[in-house]
C-alpha cells in the first residue's frame, strides 16, 4: 500500500510537470521573438553553477516519508550566488545555502520543528575562460555553519573542506558534476561527526524558447554511518521577463533512489530565480 501511494504520487507530479512543460512552452515560445536569444542565453547560464551572474533562487522543497508516521518536511533554500572579479583571468563564485526548515512530527511524543538548518557555502575559483576543449571549472573551499535552531534541523557541528565542479556546454546540452567533501572540525561534542561527500552530476537542455529540462542527483555518502541518500531530480524552467527582470521558473518531482531508514522517499520541488546580470 505505501508504495501504491508513492507512486500514485509521482504520477500526479508527472502530470503537472508535463502540463508545465506542454502548456508554458509554446506560450512562452510566442514571446521571444523581441529577446528570445538573450533569454535563452541567460536560461543556459543558469545552467553553470559558475557563470558571471548574480541570482537569487528560492528552492521550495516538499519531501515525505520521515520515520514511522511517513512525516513530511518543507524547506526553502535560500542560494544567493555572487561572481566576484578578482583579475582579467579569474572569478571567484560566492554560492551559499541558507535552508528555512518545517519538519513534521517524526513519531508520537515528538513535536514538529520550524527553524533554520545549517548553512554551506562553497567558494569557487574560476577562470573566466573555458580550457581549449571548451570545460569550464571551478575549485575552492566549502564551508559548514551551524546556524541550525534545533537539535533536528542541525548537526550543531562546524566544518570545512573541498568543493569542485566540471562543465561542459554546447549546443544547447549542458553537462557535468559538483562535488564536496565536508569534515567537522569543531562544535557539539555530543553530537555525530561530520564527514559527508556530496556528488551532483547533472544534465540539462535549454531550448532557444529559454526553456529548460535538467535531471540531477544530489548524492551524499555519510561516512560516519557508511550510508547514501540518493535522490533522483526531474525539473523543467521557463525563464520569463516582468519588464526588463528576468525570472526564471522551475517545478519537477524527486524520487530518493536510496535513504536511511526512517529517510525520505518521494518529494517535489519549485524554484523561483531572480537574476542580475553582471
């Protein structure tokens, strides 16, 4: 019966997402004759997690299935990420999460949450001129920020280490991976240890009508409990402009490929970005 219910779940989702994708695409498709090119443009540098653009993505999330009573969580991501010009030759990329959390009551006798989560953030340096072979790359440090309210929302840990990522784009496909390496370093003594590796490859297409489809995970492997959590991400974005703003939308569901016990199983996501071209 639980999994009947997820995946009659994920079929409405599916349905929405291809409403998404049936119904704005052509809409938006009419309008782009007047900046179409620019629009797809900046849809496909949204696409770069390192490119010279300052944006602002709201990512609403919706994930089920926590614990014994199949609880759910709400988080709003909060991302700002700002390129900084260092020389003629290198930028340095600003990316931060700052997650607003509303947990569920996980079992009987365990009161839901509403807080902060803990912050990452990832300083990249990158040149601003793709290899000969047209990748495009970035490296730096990342670091962790226990900015978490509750002993739920946060590991109440500080930590720090290594992030990258490789990209490629090219006629319209844009592919590659993120990754980082987060050790604790101070904090809690009580509380676990932090010691997780993140992977997010990722593929996406943008059309010239600025429409987008990505499919992504966002791997991370806890090596203190030698676990996965492996949620699989389906999205499709339209960018959009309210006068001169460029706005890019986004919705598509989420399925968790591997969890803890006790983890999610199925989730959804919308994102709002608002961009500032440098």
């Amino acid at each position: 019966m639980r999994t009947t219910n997820r995946l009659n779940k994920l079929h409405v989702l599916a349905v929405l997402l291809a409403l998404f994708a049936g119904v704005l695409h052509p809409a938006i498709a009419q309008e782009q004759p007047s900046g179409g090119s620019d629009s797809a443009e900046l849809a496909k540098k949204l696409s770069n997690p390192v490119a010279s653009l300052i944006s602002v993505p709201f990512q609403f999330n919706y994930d089920e299935g926590f614990g014994p009573k199949d609880a759910y969580k709400l988080t709003l991501n909060i991302q700002p990420v700002i390129p900084i010009t260092l020389n003629e030759e290198w930028n340095l990329i600003v990316r931060t999460i700052v997650p607003v959390v509303y947990q569920d009551s996980l079992a009987d006798g365990i009161d839901s949450k509403f807080g902060l989560g803990d912050t990452v953030q990832s300083f990249f340096f990158s040149p601003k001129a793709a290899t000969p072979g047209g990748w495009i790359w970035g490296v730096g440090p990342v670091f962790l920020w226990p900015t978490g309210t509750s002993d739920i929302l946060g590991s109440r840990k500080w930590g720090l280490g290594p992030t990258g990522l490789i990209l490629k784009q090219e006629k319209g496909w844009t592919y590659g991976i993120l990754a980082n390496h987060i050790w604790s370093y101070a904090g809690d003594s009580d509380r676990s240890e932090v010691n997780a590796t993140f992977l997010q490859p990722f593929l996406a297409y943008t059309w010239p009508t600025a429409t987008t489809v990505t499919f992504n995970t966002e791997s991370t492997y806890d090596w203190s409990s030698s676990q996965w959590t492996v949620p699989l991400n389906l999205s499709v974005s339209q960018l959009v402009r309210f006068g001169k703003q460029p706005v890019q939308f986004a919705i598509g569901p989420r399925y968790y490929a591997e969890s803890p016990d006790g983890g999610p199983e199925w989730g959804a996501r919308f994102v709002v970005t608002f961009l500032l071209p440098k």
